[in-house]
C-alpha cells in the first residue's frame, strides 16, 4: 500500500475481512472487492486482482474510523494463515449458583454462538439446553434475555464501567410451566440450576406475601447435605417460581399475583 503497509493475505481472508467490516460499520457503502474466479488465473489475472485488493484496502483506510478499528487493525498485524478477521474473546458468565464460568468466542459471536460454547462448556444435554437461555443483567433485581442475533461481547464491554459488580451475562432458565419442568426433574445439573435461580429470587424480594407454605419448605429442606431432587419436588410452593415480575418503583413489596392465559404455575407479579 504504496510503501505505508506490507501483507500476505490470501483472497479468502479478504472476502472475510469485507464481511466482517460491512457487519460492522452497516452504514458505510464499501467499495467492491475484485470478484471470485473459480479457474486458474493467469499472472496478468493474478496481479490486476492484487492491485484490485489493494486499491481496496486504501479507499477503506482512508476512513480513519475503519481503518483504526480492531477488525482492520487485527486483519495487518495478523500473519495466520488461518485468520478469520475477528480475535478471540473471553467472557465471563453467571450461573444460576453464583458461580462464574468463563468461555473462549469470536469477538462477533452472536448470542447462539455464545450460548452453544456455554453449553459445550457446561457439559448440558439438548434438551436442558432448549430450557435455558443467556441473559443481560441490568441490575441485582432486573434481568433482559438476549435476542438470538445480539452481540453478547459488545454488551460486555459496554459493561466494564457498570455500578453492578461482576459479569452482565447470565445463564437463567427459560420455561414457565410445571409440565416442562418434569423433563428436567433426572437431569441433576438442570435441578440444582432451578433450585439456586429461585433460591436467589426469594433474597431478592424477601417480604412479598408468600400464599403458600413456601417459607417452612425452604427452612426445612434447603440445607445443601439434603437431596437436591428433594428441594426441587418443592419448588412448586415458591410464588416466584415460573413466574415473571416487573420492576419495582418503590421501596415497597406491594405484589399482586394475577391469573393470565399462562398455564398454572405461571404468575405474573405486577408492582
């Protein structure tokens, strides 16, 4: 690039790095990169289709935005034959018994992606994994589930200055009638999962109205030396499980559980 940079990419690397900047910056229109020819090119073919790319790379660059971005940066300075235009990432994500397990992705994976390597990492069969799902948290009593085209690693990011301490992604379940969670009830790690989730809730909103013997249930049989499937068999006694609940706009509890068209055991708390 007329004496500024030297590099040895191959064209499919650029036809990635192309993607990856159109994914990035959508609002930029990027100029065309030389096409794909499926046959041998000749070396006049071969150096017109250099110049090509390399006339591409300037007309980028010279976007000072785009050309300082990790993606262009990552794309000059990388000499793997196997580069893919996007680093390595780490991030750290909550499970619902306080712990934090942390799990290696493309900086541009989407939230699919992210939640299939949580999986793998975890050890979760499919049919768990079908009943969880990754969220943001947004606060100690507020949490959003992420679409599946999000990019968790940006939101984590975004997050480093948060006031919440720790990590802004979550692993919570994702299902809201007892019929579902029958098929969980042989799958010890799914059990301690709901167990902990709705054991966390009940600290989070400590002076709702209980309308069942919730409170000696859990006095009794959440000790940890206890069987875990047994503390399961009673979570159906907890108002707060499967069920959704708004945020809270003052300092008192003044929850009312409401029927809707979702199946019994699926409250929803209105503030």
């Amino acid at each position: 690039m007329s004496g500024r940079q030297l590099c040895s990419k191959r064209y499919r690397e650029f036809a990635i790095l192309n993607q990856n900047l159109k994914r990035e910056f959508a609002s930029y229109t990027f100029p065309k990169i030389p096409g794909k020819w499926p046959f041998s090119l000749s070396e006049q073919q071969l150096d017109a289709r250099r110049r090509g790319l390399e006339e591409y790379l300037e007309r980028v660059c010279s976007v000072r935005v785009i050309g300082e971005s990790d993606i262009m940066q990552e794309f000059l300075s990388e000499s793997d034959e196997n580069y893919n235009g996007v680093s390595d990432v780490e991030l750290r994500i909550a499970l619902p018994d306080k712990t934090t397990i942390s799990v290696r992705v493309r900086k541009n994976s989407t939230t699919d992606q992210v939640y299939q390597a949580l999986v793998m990492k975890v050890g979760m069969d499919s049919i768990m994994a079908s009943y969880f799902a990754l969220f943001e948290v947004i606060n100690h009593s507020f949490v959003r589930k992420l679409a599946p085209n999000e990019f968790p690693h940006k939101l984590y990011v975004q997050n480093y200055t948060s006031a919440v301490p720790g990590t802004c992604l979550a692993l919570r379940k994702w299902l809201f009638t007892s019929q579902e969670e029958e098929l969980l009830r042989d799958k010890p790690l799914a059990v301690h999962y709901c167990f902990h989730q709705v054991r966390a809730l009940s600290t989070v909103a400590p002076t709702i109205c209980w309308s069942s013997p919730w409170p000696a249930v859990q006095k009794k049989y959440q000790p940890m030396q206890r069987s875990m499937r047994l503390n399961f068999n009673f979570l159906e006694f907890s108002p707060l499980d499967n069920t959704i609940c708004s945020t809270v706009c003052s300092n008192q509890f003044n929850i009312s559980h409401s029927q809707s068209n979702i199946p019994k055991q699926n409250k929803v708390c209105k503030p």
